[in-house]
C-alpha cells in the first residue's frame, strides 16, 4: 500500500508539438543529467513517526542522498552535466523543478524520494492506577428520598498507544506511463519506423510549433509518440536502476507505471524516473537512508544504472551513424 504517491509528469510542452516533417535525425548523446532531491523547505515529505523512529524527514533523506549521487556522477561521468534542482533546504514547487530541468537542456531527470504507509496502532499495558469510584444507593422514599455515594477503590490497568513501524522495505522506481497507445498512433508510429529508434525532436528548431494545435487529432498523436518514446527511455533506466538495486541486499521492489491524471503534472522534457528509495516507517530502511553508507550504496547503485543507460543509448547513436 503505497500512501505517498508521487508524480512525475510529463505533460508536453508546446516547443515539443512540431510537426512530424521536423523530427530532427539527430541521436541524443547523454549531456546533462537533473537531479532532484524531493520536497524541501516547509514540504517535509514523509515523516519517521512509528515508536523509536528516528523522526527523520523525508526532504532530508532525499537531499543527502541526492548530493551522494551528484558526487558521485560527477566522479564516474566528468563528462556528463549533472545540475541538482536544490543543494540546500528549500521549498521549490514541482513546477520550479521542471523549469531547472527543462532550463538546463536535462537529458534525463532522477527525482529522489522516500516513501511510506499507513501506520497501525498499537496499544500495551504499561502500568495500574487505583482510582476512587462510587456507588450510588438511595435511601427512603418520595420527598425523603436521599441520595448515599459511598466510595471504593478499584486497580485499573493503564494503556498507552504507539505507532507500530511498517513492515514493508526495499527501493521501487516510478515512471509516468502515457495513455493507452492508439491503433492510429501505433500506425503513425510504424510509418515513421522509429519505435525503437533513438531519434529526437529538437525542440525549438522549428518556429511553426507556435500554430500547431494540441487538440488537433495529429497533436494529441504527435504528443502521445513522445510520452511514448520518453516512456521507454524511462522504463529503461527504471529497470537498470532497480536491477542496480538487486545486488546491494535490500529488496528491489520493481518499476511501477501509473496512467491516470491522479498526478501533478509537470514538464519535463527529457525522460524521467522517480526512485523511492525506501520507507521511511521501516526501522532498517530509515537507518539505512539516515547513514552516510545508505546514502553512499544508493548513490553508487543509481550511478550504475545510469553508465549502462548512458553506454546504451550511445551505442545506439554508433550504430546509427555507423549505417
Ligand atoms: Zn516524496
């Protein structure tokens, strides 16, 4: 039962509605990477609240383990931009986030999170109490009637309520699916033959897109093939991540889609993932997002997906130049 559901969205900007004649056959190289430690500022995020918690909040957890990750990209990729959205505590709405990516040119955008659960409640005996109680008899009848309260002691047990932590644990990955694909678009999508391919628009190189209508069926068409072609890109390094994750001993919880409008929807031009790192209601999983060796394996882990992602996609440019 995830509570802390995240969004990552990938509403199309207008510069991306470019008819399909400019499609620039430009393959991608991997330049700049955005990452995004979640919440900040007076948006805490999820909150350690079981009993012995370490109380911590989830927009610190995702700081520190955002600023590993940078340390560390920038060690293993010297050649690759990483730009994180926030270094220091502040509140930056979902909006001001996408600009910084979409600003900086991202080729991919990593938002870091913690997650959580409804907590159970439990409750224990700690102690008794001797409380006076009374028992109430009348005396006499009609106008004479009176009242006697006599008191005696009892020995109550005394209870006390605490939050029980989750039992749940482990990293899981999200991505934004787009809507169900549509036989036209897979049709569009077939024409062009570039489903698998790893061509890019480039954005802005065209100055029609300005009359472009998004409600045009060949807009919608035209925006679907790019959350599409995102999608995959996103799902790729989703499973890299979570295959990333496997090896350090915790549990990889998989990648996860959602379809429906539940998000927040933002504009990220550029492939996107949401990693729940962990929950922050698991005694182990805070610990572990607490301690700088957490913070350090997950960074390396992320790092990882990310060279084999990069090793990947460039690969595919190679070829295509290659051809
Ligand atoms: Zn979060």
């Amino acid at each position: 039962m995830i509570k802390h559901i995240h969004l990552i969205a990938l509403l199309i900007p207008c510069s991306l509605l470019l008819p399909t004649s400019s499609f620039a056959q430009q393959p991608k190289k991997l330049k700049t990477i955005i990452i995004d430690a979640g919440h900040g500022g007076n948006d805490y995020g999820a909150v350690g609240q079981y009993e012995h918690s370490l109380r911590s909040n989830e927009k610190d957890v995702t700081l520190a383990i955002s600023q590993q990750l940078v340390i560390e990209l920038r060690k293993q990729l010297p050649e690759v931009n990483t730009i994180p959205t926030r270094t220091s505590d502040i509140y930056q709405s979902p909006k001001e986030k996408a600009n910084i990516a979409n600003e900086n040119k991202g080729d991919l955008f990593i938002c870091i999170h913690a997650d959580s659960g409804p907590l159970k409640t439990g409750r224990r005996k700690i102690g008794t109490r001797t409380v006076t109680r009374y028992k109430v008899t009348y005396k006499g009848k009609g106008r004479r009637k009176k009242k006697i309260s006599k008191p005696y002691t009892v020995v109550e047990p005394v209870y006390e309520c605490f939050k029980l932590p989750l039992t749940r644990s482990g990293t899981s990955v999200w991505i934004f699916a787009a809507h169900k694909t549509s036989d036209k678009l897979k049709a569009i999508m077939q024409e062009e033959g570039q489903t698998e391919s790893e061509y890019e628009i480039e954005a802005g190189s065209d100055s029609s897109y300005n009359s472009f209508d998004f409600n045009s069926p060949e807009g919608r068409a035209i925006a679907q093939i790019y959350a599409k072609r995102y999608q995959e890109k996103s799902d790729r390094l989703a499973t890299m991540v979570n295959e990333a994750i496997e090896p350090t001993n915790r549990a990889a919880l998989g990648v996860n889609q959602r379809q429906k409008g539940i998000w927040v929807l933002q504009a990220t031009n550029m492939p996107a993932i949401l990693i729940e790192t962990g929950f922050i209601n698991n005694p182990e999983d805070e610990e572990y997002l607490n301690s700088e060796n957490g913070q350090k394996e997950i960074a390396k882990a992320i790092t990882n997906a990310v060279i084999r992602y990069k090793s990947q996609l460039e690969q595919a440019r190679s070829n295509v130049q290659a051809n």
